[in-house]
C-alpha cells in the first residue's frame, strides 16, 4: 500500500466524513472515553494522519512523559503499516518524525499563558508551527471554561484546532445532554465529540456531537489489540 | 601483609555467600556519587580520614583514583572496592557518571547484582539518571535510590521521589523522612522501625536513635502507611499481619526486599553524604534489600552446543566460569578486575581464555581498595577481585578445562567520530602505540588503527569528552607529546535504488591472461550491512569463482567509490557471467567484482549517510526558548520539551557533525545553568545541500593527500 492509500484509511473518513479536516481553526474536538480505553490510541492516529498530509501536530501530553508519548506513536504506527502492509515502512516514519513535536506538562503546571509562551518560543524562531494541536489529559473537573475560551482564540490567532482527549469515570452518570458531567458544562465551545464505548470484548465508536449522519448505520469499533479503527472496506 | 591475608582468609571463612552484595553506584555526574563511596569506605573502616572529590586537601577521594578525575571531579575508569558492613561482605564498583563513558557503566552493571541509584535531591532525576536507569534496566539490575544533598538549597527529596516514579516508571517508595532540609538537615526518620537517626561525631560515625519529633509523627505515621500498603502487596504474610496489626520490622523489610529483587519497587533512601547524614541506613539498606549472588540467575554461552545458554550455579565445586570486566595498568603489569560467577578461582590454578583459547596460570590475586591492594589465594563464585600479569582483553571470559562456555557478550557500539594524532618525537611514538594498545583492550568502544593512505594514527570513540580524556591520559600517564587534528565525523556511504550491472574483465593482452564477466543487480536494504547472493545457473560462473566475486564486492564495501566512507546497506544479486578456460582465475573474477562494483555504483543513486545523536538538555524554563534555538541552527529535530516547574528537558535528535563545540555555545547562551548529554541514535541521510559540501571537502582533502 501506497502513503496516499494510507491517507485515505484516516479514521474520519473510515467514520464517514469526507475530508481528513473536519475541524477548521479555532475548532475543537473532544474523545471521550473511560481510563485505558484508547482515548490517546485514537488521537494518536489522527496526529499520523495529519503528519502524513504533511501537518504538523503539536502533542501536548499532561500526564505523560515525552519517552512515553514516543512509544505511543511508535506502536500506533507500527500497528497502521502492518495492518494495511505498507513497503519502506522505516522510511516512511522517518519521513513524518519531523512533522511532529511533543510538549509534556504537569497537569498544574499548564496554562494557556505558558503554552503560548512556549508556543511563541517556537513559531517565531521558525522551529514548529503546529496545524493541529493534541491536549491529552486536560483536566476537564476542573472549572476550565476560561480556560478554554482562552485556548479558542488562541488557536483562531495562529490557525490550528485541537483536539483533547476527556476521561469518563464509570460511576459519573450522564448529564441531560449525554455527556459526562463535567464535559457538558463545556460541550458548547467543541465541533465534534466522539465517544469510545467499552461493550462485552469490543469498543465501538458513537459520534455524540458533529458525527456525520450515516455512521449509526453501521457501528464502528476499534480492534481491542491494535486499538486501531476495524476497516470495513 | 601476613596479618592482613589470615584476616581476610579468617573473614573469608565466616564469610556466607548470602552475607555478599556486589553492587554499583550509578548516577548522574555530580550527584554525589564519589562523596558517597568514600563515605561509605569511612564508615565500613576501610579509609581512616576523608577526603573532598575535588581534592582541596590535594589527596582527592580515593574511589578517583586517576589524577585526571581527581582534577575535573568526576569519575572515568571505575574502580572497584570491597568493604564490610554488618557482617556482610560488599563489592562496589564505582560508575562513571558522564554518557561518553558508558560502556564502562554498561560493563559494571553486567557484573553486578544491584545498584544504589544517587540523585541530587535538588536536580533531580537528570537526563544521565535516566540514561543509567534505561541500563539498568537492560541488565534487570535490582537497585535502591538515594537523594543525596538535601543540606543543599531548594532540596527536595518528595519531589525527586515523583520524579522516579513519573520520569522513570519506578514504584518508588520513602523508607525515611527528612529531619529537616538545606541548612536544618539534621537526620532522617526510619519509616520501618519509627525512629529518628541523627549523626554524631566529627564525621557523623555515631549513630544516635531518638524518638520522632512530635512535629513529624503525623507525617511519619502517613508515610509508614504508604510504605506498608505498596509493601504488602508482594507479601500475603505482610498483607494479613496489617489487618491484624501484628506488623514486624522483618515483615516489612521482607516483603519490600522480594519486591525490590524484582524490580517492582525502588526504596528510597534520603542524606546528604557529605554532610555525613544518612549514610549508615543507606548501609544497612544495601545488605537488607539487594540481592545476594544466589539470588540473581547469571547465563553463560555454551560454545560446544551452538551457544547454548546455561545457567550458572554460585558453587565452589563446579568448574570455574569468571568474567574480566576491567582492566588497569599498574605499576606492577596490568590488572584485570575479575568476577567469578560458578567455581573456585585459586592462585597457581591454569585457567583457559576462552576468546583465543589460551592456558593462562594464576599467579597472584588481589581484592582492590581503589589503588590500594590487598593479596588473596582465592576468589569464590560471586566475588570480584583481580588477576595480576594476565593478558586478557576486558569481556574475556575464562573457564576450567573441562568446559567451554563464554558469558554472554556485551552490546558494543560502533564509533562514531575519530581523530587523527601524531606524536611529536620518537620516545612519544614508542609512549603511544603502548598507550593505545592499553586503551583499546580497555575499552571496546576506542579504537585505533592507521589510515594507509595518509599513514595517521586514527583514535575513534563515543564522543568528544571520550577521545579527549584518552589524548589527556596519553599526555599525563604516559607522557606522549602528541598533536591531535581535528574531530572527524564516521560517516557511511549506502544506495537508494536498484542498478544492474554486466561487467567484464579482460587483460589478454601479453603474458598471463585475465577474463572474466559478472552480471547481477545491486539494490538497497536496510537491516544488514551486506548480502550476497549467488543465483548463476548452469555453471555461466564455475563455482569455485562464486567466493572471488564476493570477496571483489566485500572489499568495495570498505571504501565506497563515492567518498571512500564505508559503505552499508547494500544486497549484491550475482545472476551471470562468463568465464575462459584458461585465463579466468579468482583474482580475474575478484577484480571483475570491483570494476562491476565501480561502475555500477553511481547507477544506484548513492548517498551519504551521518551519525545522529540523541541529545537531552536540562535547561532553566526561562532558557528553553533559547535552547530550542541553538539545536534548532544545528539541524537538529526537537522530538519534544518536557516541562519540570522550574526546569525544562528538551530532547533532539542532532547530526553529530554539528554537535562540535556545542558545550560552549550551550554554556554561554544560559549563564552556564543548562548541562547536556548526547549519545549515539541512527544513521540518517544527509541533506543534499551539506552532502555536496562534504564531498567538495573530502575532494579538496583528497587532493592534498595525492
């Protein structure tokens, strides 16, 4: 299989949208997911993804280390090539390496001010201008809205949207909207919400929010090994 | 001497393989590392007075005991030491702390069976503690920490104790509590048997037990809890004893010792060595929780079953099984640092050098104390001590007679930089060439050899630092009075597309004839250096030629016809031919190799491929833009940042190449406060702009050679 195949293979698309770039910038999206179900696997090849389209993706992880985050994009990829067979597969990585860069927080010690700072640091010595940004493990408990709203025009000033990954407790019941309490306070300001949903020995995927219109259909669900997206194609 | 050896054989009697911790100290450079052994020969008796690392009294600490470490405060060769604590017996083998030296942290860890982890409980867990920890963990070696200066400003042992457990993955657990910190470091509260220690005497000998402080029983009490519930589960006895409150000192210890062993917990031992706080429980830590000999499985190569691995067993009895993992010049001959893993090695005992097969008789034994030595007549399994006058390179493994097994191989890297030098007079030439046979049989990762063209003496190693200290160690120990070029970066040749070739070599012009035709393709791959396959059918290359032409291709492989780098990655698929029945000979077809090579080399679209270091700077955060910077200019990939509150790690991936000199620039771009490390990562192609101007270099130098 060919990169420009493997393109096509996006886990949007498989989901039914029709581009790769559902969000525009300032647009936010949301994996919501109980601990250990595969938020990050998710994010992960949506970053591959960009990175083959030639984007760069900033991965912002809070509750990770950089060593950490690495060994997710290693086995996420490692997992894609094998699965679709893809040739020059050491080539390949090392072709979308630099499309990548990874920042690590501690959960108190992020802030939008330092992460603008950071970012600054970045973009104005011409070292990495994100197209898309991950936040993985932004703490959602918290009272985050101005957080957010800081985040939004940030990311409309630079030109990127983000996606951040939002961990539901088992003994959290749903808020009115479907989401989990803490995420409905703020569920106006995302595009689109996808959810990961453990059931029996499968994960399947529900759109809550900006899904296209066809996917109930046919659920998808992602394979508890890989943790990729099943293809049905 | 008479009096010290019936000790030792008396001590050595009594002594029970279980009484034995061979153990390592490991760290980030300047954590404290050095201060802490010479601590800890202080206390065990072994040195009457204590000295500073960096040696204001002129005598330096006695673990350095090379003049250069003594004189830039860290540690280079590792030497090895035993003391006696407790009535057990411990080996150390003092680490080097900087990553231009791992091969020889790499090769203690492999003879040791655990570890004492230091970090500076004001830096932290630093980029070489991680480096050291990835080794450790290579090499399963169980380990304990210690936070070292907390008498220092902005200590912090909670804080590096996260750290273990974040940066390192460590289920890392408080045995004590800091009584006080910086200024007001006074003692520690031992977590097990809820006592406060605090360190009496001129040099903190006396060890007083006290009742907490009433203002830490709260705290104390929390923290015991902790450390029982991360204890208790690895041990159903310890687990039931909470529930019942029937928890004993053994108890706790028990269960945190079985975790530790297999590497399911990291106790955490807190002091400040040079201030003389904490390092008597550190001792008692060390012949508590790490292992023994019998408790760590060592595997050694059967070469009669096709390398085989096979257990060895801690049994005086058995046939002998040691490892030299160091070696040093004396002034007596060279010293070979030795650990005995099955059997008994005794003087006048004739031993087999299992690399090259040769009878070698024991003449003396010695037990080190850093550059003091004392005589022995034996060395039992799981003991380390030296050979005297024994020609051995280091990772030499020798055996009984009756057994032909190797241990197995270390991981050696290849180098990646190399500089010529050349002695400046005849007595130096003689100085060097001693020097540098020394080096390399102590070192696997330096090498030396002659460029035949330009008839330099080459050195090549890991890094910068690693052949600096080796040309400052032929300059001091042996006096050599050298000049020393520039560093030069190894790079590699390789091709990105497959070519065909159909070549004929033909010389039958007067006297002897020469003939022979190769046909085949050459095409990239990329996990071995070489291959060569034969598909000729029908005899086209009679057989007895087919070994000529891989020869032919194989010399190519050493200097590639682009740059005369070495030349990998490469398949060679020989398919046709042709050969004449008089004139075809193994040198016609070898030379048709070569001319086939030649010509079809610049088909395959070669190109140049550099070393790519992975370098970790720890940076103040008001700095990392800064730092950022600097690797960015020198082509460098930032792979990520991880923030720390007040410090910042970056991570990169930069071409060695321009990586010279960079301390300097790192140096004065933060106010000095930024430290870096660098190790080797990949090869990685070099950019087409800069492969044109190293060949436009490598052309003008090869002019100026012809």
């Amino acid at each position: 299989m060919l990169k420009q195949d493997l393109i096509m293979k996006n886990p949007l698309r498989l989901m039914g949208h029709q581009t790769d770039d559902i969000l525009c910038d300032g647009g936010f999206g949301a994996v919501i997911a109980r601990a250990g179900v595969g938020k990050t696997a998710l994010v992960v090849q949506l970053s591959i993804n960009a990175q083959l389209r030639k984007q760069n993706v900033l991965h912002i992880a809070l509750k990770d280390p950089v060593k950490k985050v690495c060994l997710w994009y290693d086995e996420v990829f490692r997992n894609i090539v094998e699965h679709y067979n893809v040739s020059d597969q050491d080539k390949l990585y090392e072709e979308i390496i630099p499309y990548r860069f990874i920042m690590t927080f501690r959960v108190e010690g992020f802030s939008v001010p330092v992460l603008e700072e950071r970012l600054t640091d970045l973009m104005e010595q011409g070292i990495f201008v994100p197209k898309m940004i991950i936040i993985d493990g932004f703490p959602f408990h918290d009272d985050v809205r101005t957080s957010l709203d800081e985040l939004k025009t940030m990311a409309k000033t630079h030109g990127f949207h983000i996606w951040f990954t939002v961990t539901a407790h088992r003994h959290d019941m749903p808020a009115t909207n479907g989401f989990p309490p803490d995420f409905s306070q703020v569920a106006d300001l995302f595009d689109t919400v996808i959810q990961l949903l453990p059931e029996g020995k499968e994960i399947l995927i529900k759109s809550l929010k900006g899904g296209p219109e066809n996917m109930d259909d046919s659920p998808l669900r992602l394979n508890t090994s890989t943790l990729l997206l099943v293809d049905h194609s | 001497m008479n009096k010290i050896l019936a000790e030792v054989k008396k001590k050595s009697m009594k002594t029970d393989i279980k009484h034995v911790r061979n153990i390592g100290i490991s760290a980030h450079i300047d954590s404290g590392k050095t201060t802490l052994t010479e601590r800890i020969l202080f206390y065990t008796k072994r040195i009457h007075a204590i000295h500073d690392v960096r040696g204001k009294d002129g005598v330096g600490a006695t673990m350095d005991s090379m003049e250069l470490e003594k004189e830039r405060g860290i540690t280079i060769a590792s030497a090895a030491t035993y003391c006696q604590w407790q009535n057990h017996e411990i080996n150390i083998i003092d680490t080097p702390g900087h990553v231009d030296f791992t091969i020889e942290v790499e090769r203690a860890l492999r003879v040791l069976d655990g570890a004492v982890l230091v970090l500076c409980s004001v830096g932290g867990v630093q980029s070489q503690s991680i480096t050291v920890d990835q080794q450790m963990k290579r090499y399963k070696v169980p380990c304990i920490a210690f936070v070292n200066k907390c008498d220092r400003v902005g200590a912090n042992p909670d804080r590096v104790i996260r750290q273990l457990r974040d940066r390192l993955g460590h289920n890392a657990i408080a045995m004590q509590l800091p009584i006080g910190l910086e200024a007001n470091h006074e003692g520690v509260v031992d977590l097990v048997s809820m006592t406060a220690c605090y360190f009496d005497g001129p040099n903190g000998e006396i060890v007083r037990e006290e009742p907490i402080p009433d203002d830490l029983i709260d705290l104390a009490t929390e923290k015991r809890e902790e450390l029982i519930d991360a204890a208790s589960m690895f041990s159903d006895d310890l687990m039931e004893a909470a529930l019942e409150d029937t928890i004993t000192e053994d108890l706790i210890i028990s269960a945190i010792r079985k975790a530790t062993l297999i590497r399911e917990l990291t106790p955490v031992f807190i002091g400040s060595a040079y201030k003389n706080k904490g390092v008597q429980p550190l001792l008692d830590g060390i012949t508590q929780l790490l292992p023994c000999p019998l408790d760590i499985q060592n595997e050694a190569l059967d070469l009669d079953q096709d390398e085989t691995p096979v257990s060895l067993v801690s049994d005086p009895d058995k046939p002998l099984v040691a490892l030299a993992f160091k070696l040093e010049e004396g002034p007596y001959g060279q010293l070979s640092y030795i650990r005995v893993y099955q059997g008994t090695l005794s003087k006048g005992d004739t031993i087999i050098n299992v690399r090259n097969e040769k009878k070698v008789k024991v003449g003396r034994l010695i037990r080190m104390h850093a550059n003091q030595m004392e005589e022995i007549d034996t060395i039992r399994p799981g003991y380390i001590g030296a050979l005297f006058g024994i020609d051995c390179a280091s990772g030499d493994t020798f055996v009984d007679r009756d057994i032909n097994y190797t241990m197995t191989s270390m991981y050696v890297p290849d180098p990646v930089i190399s500089l010529a030098i050349s002695p400046n007079d005849h007595q130096s030439e003689i100085s060097m060439a001693k020097a540098l046979n020394r080096f390399s049989k102590e070192d696997p990762t330096f090498k030396t050899y002659v460029n035949d063209e330009t008839g330099e003496t080459l050195i090549s190693g890991m890094g910068e630092l690693h052949l600096d200290v080796y040309i400052e160690r032929m300059r001091r120990e042996y006096k050599v009075a050298l000049t020393a070029g520039a560093p030069k970066v190894a790079y590699r040749e390789t091709i990105t597309k497959r070519a065909d070739f159909n070549y004929i070599h033909k010389k039958q012009t007067g006297g002897a004839g020469q003939f022979g035709r190769v046909a085949g393709y050459i095409e990239p791959v990329s996990d071995e250096p070489f291959i060569f396959e034969n598909q000729v059918t029908g005899g086209a290359i009679p057989t007895q030629f087919i070994p000529a032409c891989q020869k032919g291709f194989e010399k190519c492989m050493e200097k590639g016809p682009l740059l005369r780098f070495p030349v990998t990655g490469i398949k060679v698929v020989l398919n046709d031919g042709a050969s004449h029945s008089v004139d075809s000979s193994e040198m016609a077809f070898q030379a048709a190799a070569v001319g086939a090579f030649k010509e079809v080399y610049h088909k395959a679209a070669p190109v140049i491929h550099e070393p790519i270091m992975k370098v970790v700077v720890e940076t103040p955060t008001e700095f990392q833009g800064t730092v950022m910077g600097t690797l960015n200019q020198r082509r460098g990939m930032i792979v990520g940042t991880q923030d720390e509150g007040p410090m910042c790690v970056i991570e990169a991936q930069v071409p060695l190449a321009e990586m010279f000199g960079y301390s300097t620039l790192l140096r004065s771009s933060t106010q000095g406060k930024a430290q870096f490390t660098m190790e080797f990562a990949t090869y990685r192609q070099v950019p087409k702009n800069i492969a044109d101007e190293i060949i436009r270099k490598v052309q003008e130098e090869n002019k100026h050679v012809a």
